[in-house]
C-alpha cells in the first residue's frame, strides 16, 4: 500500500495502530457530513456524549432527505438540525440547497483531507482526492466529539483507467463495468483508488459518479488524484487556495489492481434489481418505460444535467412517459435556470422537482404500479422506489434522456451524432443557504418537537444469551429491506418506538410484535447480510426490539460496524453449512459468552435441534468491550 494515495493520507491521519493489512486502526477525521435522515438521531448521540463544541475543522448538517412536509415531523426535525447545528459549531445547510454530496463537493470539500459521513454515498467526495468514508451516525458523532474513527486497514485496489471514452458512453458506464466485474460485495474491505491516462480526461463531476457508486461494490472508500483537473474545478468555486497536489508515487505499490480501457465501453445498464445486475443496453431490448427520473448524488451536476437538456433540446418526451429531473444543488439549478437549460427541459416535458435525493429513497414520485423505471441513481433494490412491484433500470444521464424522448430502454447512440455541449458558464457561487454556526459561547436554545424522542440504549452483554430465531434470510439483504426508507416512514427517523413497528415489515409484518414477544433474539442472513445504506436505525431499531445477535456467512461493512455500536453481536459461520441447519423459532443459547470472546470463536448450541455449531466474531480487543458495554455510546461515556 506505501506510496498510493490511500496511504498517504492513512499516514497523515493515522493517531492509532500501525499500517498493516486488516488491522485496526484510529484516524482523525478533519470534517464530517449528515443529512438530516440520519442527523437527527447522530445529533441526539452528539449531545449525550456531553461535549460543548464540535472538536473537527469542519462539520455541516444538510437537509436533503426528508423534505416531504405532508405533516409536521419533518418540519420540526429541520428546526431541531438548524439549533443543534449552532449550539455545537456546525454549519446548517437548509432545505432547497441540495444535496450534501453534491453541495459538498462544491463548496467544501478540500484534498488530501478525511471525511466521515453519516450516509453511505460520502466517499463522492474522493471525487476531489479526499479519503471520504460512510459510516452509522454514532461514528460521526464521536468523530464531531473528538474521537478517532476506527477501521480494519483495507487493502488498495488500483482501477488504471487508459485510453478515453466514445461518444455516448460517460462516467456512470465505468462504474457499471466495474460492478459488472466486481459485484456488490467486490468492494468489501477495499478502497478503489484510479490512475492511469484516463483520469486526465474526466472532469470532477464524472469522477465524482465514480467514487459516489463504489459504495455499491461496499467499498472502504474510492479517491481520485488530486491534478490541473481538480485545480481548475476548485477554483471555478473560488476555492483554489483549498487545492493541494496529491497523486501515487510511480512505484507505488497495490494489493490488486484492474485495467478498464475506456475506448471499449458501451452505454450500460444495471437490470433489476440489484447495482451489479449489469448488461449493455443494446442487449436489454425495447422495453416498455413509464418513468425516467434524471438526478441523485450520483448524476445530478451541472454537466449532467446539461447534457440531458442538449439531448432533448426542441423536442418532447414520449406520451406514455413522465420524467422527473432532481438538480443536485442550488447552484446547479440556478445556472440552468440562468442559461436557458432548464427552460428546455421544462419545455420538453420535464418535471423540476427540488434540489433533494427524493425519488432516490423513495421520498415522492414512487413510479406505477407493475411499471418500469429508468433511474441515473446508483440503487435499484426491489421497493426502493416507494413501488413494490415496480422494476428500476438504472443507467447514465445520456441513455435516460434517450430513453424518455423513445418510450422505451434506448442505447442513446441510436440518437445519431453526440451533441455539441456548450461552454459550462462561470460557477455561480452564493452560500447565503449555509447557515455559519454563531461564536463559541453564544447562548444557543435547542428546539424539539414532539417526534423526537431519547435516544435508547442497549443494555450490557448479558453472559448468557438465550435467542429466539426470527427470520432466516437469503444473501444480500441491505438496510432497504431490514429499515425501510420512504416518505412514510422517514419522518420517524428520531422517534425509535414509532421506527422499530417497520423493521423487516417488507418479509413479515407481524416481525415487531413477535420480536418484543420473544424479549431477546436473533436474525439470520446470508452472504453480504447489510448492504446498502448506512442507516444505522437497521441496527438501532432492531436492538430496540430485542435483537442481540445477527447470524450471517458475511456482513456489510458499515452495517457490520452499526451493529457493534448498538450492542448487537454481528457472528459469522465458520462453516457456512450451518446456515442451512437453522429455522425460524430456533431457540440458539450461547453461554459464557464473556470468556468465549477472548477467542477467535464462539459455540452456539441449537436448543430445538440438540446441535452445537461455531461463529467467529471477528471483534477487536476495542470492539469486544464495546458489545459488552452494550454499544458505543454507553462504552464512551463509560471511559470519560
């Protein structure tokens, strides 16, 4: 890993542990990000660690999620972030700004510095050169509070990018292919970093997409270089001081690495209903489209955006189609309103919808029933769309403006000749939507509304576990499907009681009831069990209900690290077999559990079926009394 980019930064903010393979180790983490999905509940954590001012150089809370206002939840939740973000030095990015990887990158985001998110798609910003990591928001908490960020020290993958792109074929096609290589879970204990002559020819935004989607692979992280291109886009946002030069050294040394030339790429597409289900579009077929929704973290900048409206310029989209366009910022919806952009978009149909992830997590514009929708968005799991039934293709801005003028999943080279893009016009740069936190020591009142409930809190580690099995799972459940998002179910994210009634409500609607019946108890899950979103209210409101244990062939990191901060055993078969020998009401008893954390593995006896079985854990001498604190808010409060 000496000399990556990956590791210099490691080294530069490395404060515990040593630079070896699969280690634990604690950086400082110079900035931190959340959305106001997730802040609610971190800022709740924020304030019962008992701090009185953030300790990083840079904290922002963004509202972007939960802007839906159909009852008051939401509201009183904005006006909540909005307080705490003054009381403790934070600066408050309202409502209508954008999108916080999008504003981010933009306006904050600084090379060769550490950024710790409470959403999973934060490591947008290695876009820039940052090493920009998701994580629960009890992490950033800590993280705002001073503490260290802990991580098992991943190992490099080297994407050498050659040659350059064809017409029609753009950034979110690279990142397809590698999904297409790789998997969800290829990603797993890595950061991807690029190189190669093909980096020189895409711009931040394209390599932004890149970084953004190598949370789908469940990647650590994914950076950039930081070179002239990062240089020139800082400085169109006035922020050329914050540029630093930062590259791997030429012998420079990967665990891994993958060439993709990109002369050879086509227009791709990710099939329902999972990011790696990728084909080329010209081998989907003419299917029949309702929706096409044009936006997300992932392609909703003004480059993108740009293209789209080139592409639809003088024309209308097709009758049987509705397309939706989410801007990714408020800068980026002023210069195509400015320009003259978003007066042909609206002219050819669009619908302009705000500046927010909505549609992306199902917050609004839930496609029709039975239907297909085309997405440049960078998650399609089954539901997602606030649609059950409905299929969500998702691809690059090019192919979904093709597809909304056709009516049907359309190679967007069958368009003809690729449209000449306009000179971008000079960034338009206006903060006056981030909210400055006031001076240290200026008396700041908090404001909570009736939804906002205290935070709950795991009890200790009993050393005996007696665990009725719930449910047993296939491989790849994400969050999506353990806590669901949505317009109905987002606003509870501060009220744990009134959250926990929808854990698992998608494969049993009756799983919260039977969960506080049982009193403790155990999922089990596949391969890649947690994939997806970091929210950690699929761990939080799993152990609000009793859950101590989840049982799986293997977890998702972030998820894996949630489950841990809220007191839940997260235990691996050693013999995957043993997956097979569990059923629901599986009554599992684990004793002396204590001492058996000292070891690499635990003995799980199946009461019901007379058996033993083992799991490792896979725990830290850290992590262990952490779980036996009953998670990380009791074992730092424990040690101040």
């Amino acid at each position: 890993m000496k000399g990556t980019i990956t590791y210099k930064i490691l080294k530069e903010h490395l404060v515990e542990g040593e630079l070896h393979q699969g280690t634990e180790i604690g950086i400082r983490i110079d900035q931190t990000l959340t959305q106001d999905a997730t802040g609610t509940m971190a800022y709740l954590q924020l304030e019962a660690l008992g701090i009185d001012r953030v300790h990083t150089e840079l904290s922002v809370s963004y509202v972007d999620h939960n802007t839906l206002q159909g009852s008051f939840e939401n509201a009183d939740d904005h006006r909540y972030l909005q307080s705490v973000a003054a009381r403790y030095g934070i600066y408050f990015s309202r409502p209508g700004n954008g999108i916080c990887h999008q504003v981010h990158l933009e306006r904050f985001g600084v090379p060769g510095k550490t950024l710790l998110g409470s959403d999973s798609h934060t490591p947008t910003a290695g876009g820039l050169g940052m090493l920009a990591i998701g994580a629960g928001g009890l992490d950033v908490a800590v993280a705002m509070a001073g503490g260290p960020f802990y991580l098992a020290v991943p190992s490099v993958l080297r994407v050498n990018l050659v040659e350059t792109l064809p017409p029609w074929v753009g950034a979110k096609d690279i990142i397809l292919e590698i999904l297409r290589r790789l998997s969800v879970k290829g990603g797993v204990g890595r950061i991807l970093e690029y190189s190669g002559p093909g980096v020189k020819g895409l711009s931040v935004p394209e390599r932004a997409t890149i970084t953004n989607m190598g949370a789908e692979l469940g990647a650590t992280s994914s950076v950039f270089p930081s070179d002239e291109v990062t240089f020139r886009f800082l400085k169109a946002q006035g922020r050329e001081s914050a540029w630093r030069e930062l590259s791997a050294d030429p012998d420079a040394v990967y665990d891994e690495e993958i060439t993709i030339d990109l002369s050879q790429l086509e227009p791709l597409a990710a099939c329902p209903h999972s990011p790696d289900n990728v084909k080329k579009i010209k081998e989907i077929g003419p299917i029949a489209v309702q929706q096409v929704a044009v936006g997300s973290c992932t392609n909703s900048s003004y480059q993108d955006l740009r293209l789209v409206a080139e592409i639809l310029k003088g024309k209308v989209i097709h009758p049987n189609v509705s397309l939706v366009i989410s801007p990714g910022s408020r800068q980026v919806l002023e210069m195509l309103a400015r320009d003259g952009t978003l007066a042909n978009l609206v002219s050819a149909g669009a619908r302009i919808l705000e500046c927010t992830c909505g549609p992306c997590i199902g917050m609004g514009q839930a496609p029709p029933s039975g239907s297909v929708s085309v997405r440049t968005f960078n998650r399609n799991f089954r539901g997602r769309s606030g649609t059950a039934d409905a299929s969500v293709y998702l691809t690059g801005p090019a192919a979904a403006a093709a597809t909304a003028l056709k009516g049907v999943i359309t190679d967007p080279r069958e368009l003809g000749d690729y449209p000449a893009i306009p000179e971008q016009p000079p960034v338009i740069i206006d903060d006056r939507m981030i909210i400055a936190p006031p001076p240290a020591g200026e008396p700041v009142a908090i404001v909570r509304g009736p939804n906002i409930k205290p935070l709950p809190l795991a009890e200790p580690l009993p050393d005996r576990l007696e665990l009725k099995v719930l449910l047993t799972l296939e491989d790849n459940v994400t969050t999506d499907l353990i806590m669901p998002a949505g317009a109905k179910i987002l606003p509870l994210r501060s009220n744990i009681p009134a959250i926990s009634e929808y854990v698992f409500a998608a494969v049993d609607e009756n799983f919260a009831a039977r969960a506080r019946a049982a009193g403790r108890s155990a999922v089990v899950g596949g391969e890649n069990y947690g994939q997806g979103s970091s929210r950690e209210h699929a761990a939080l409101a799993p152990m609000y209900l009793g859950v101590r244990a989840v049982l799986a062939k293997s977890f998702a990191r972030i998820h894996r690290a949630n489950l841990v901060n809220f007191g839940i055993l997260p235990l691996t078969f050693c013999d995957a077999a043993d997956y097979d020998r569990i059923a629901p009401d599986d009554l599992l008893v684990i004793d002396a559990l204590h001492a058996q954390l000292q070891n690499d593995t635990i003995t799980v006896l199946n009461e019901t079926r007379g058996s033993e079985f083992k799991v490792t854990h896979g725990l830290s001498p850290r992590l262990k009394e952490i779980v036996k604190a009953g998670g990380l808010l009791n074992y730092t409060r424990d040690k101040q």
